[in-house]
C-alpha cells in the first residue's frame, strides 16, 4: 500500500511539474485571444473605427493562436525527454 501512495505521490508531482511548464506563455496567449476579439469587435460595430481594426484584431487572435501551438509543441517535447520513471530513479 506505501508504494501505491508513493508511486500516485510521484506521478501527481510528475503532472504538476508538466503542467506548470510554459505558464506564462500560455497565458499570454489567452490574453491575445480576448484582447484580439475585443479589438475585432470594436473594428466591425463600431461606425467610427477604421475597417483595418478588424484586421488587427484578427491577427491578434492568430498570434494568441500561435502561442498555444508552440506551448503544444514544448510541453511535447519535454515530455518526451523526460518521461515518466514508476520507479523514480533518474
């Protein structure tokens, strides 16, 4: 039963480790997103705003976009150099 306990320990640690990697990242790219709709929404219900907002604020949304993917491909490839080890040594 101990090892059960210490092997769960090991992976939920293992989890938290993969899961705080590229934090910043992937909230920048959150942030990109909304800041990209509300520009969007601005540029095409606005009667003032000049038409290429719509366009900025839908390159924001890619950027924001991109950012994701390239969490995607990170946390990919760290996982893949650092693959879990049930028996913790490394």
């Amino acid at each position: 039963m101990d090892e059960d306990a210490a092997l769960l320990a090991r992976r939920m640690a293992y989890l938290d480790a993969y899961r705080g990697l590229y934090r910043r990242e992937q909230t920048a790219g959150l942030v990109l997103c909304l800041l990209g709709v509300l520009v969007l929404v601005a540029g095409r219900y606005r009667a003032e705003a000049p038409h290429w907002l719509v366009w900025a604020g839908a390159a924001v949304i890619g950027a924001g976009w991109l950012l994701f993917t390239l969490v995607i491909f990170r946390r990919t490839a760290w996982v893949r150099a650092h693959p879990f080890d049930p028996s913790g040594q490394s």
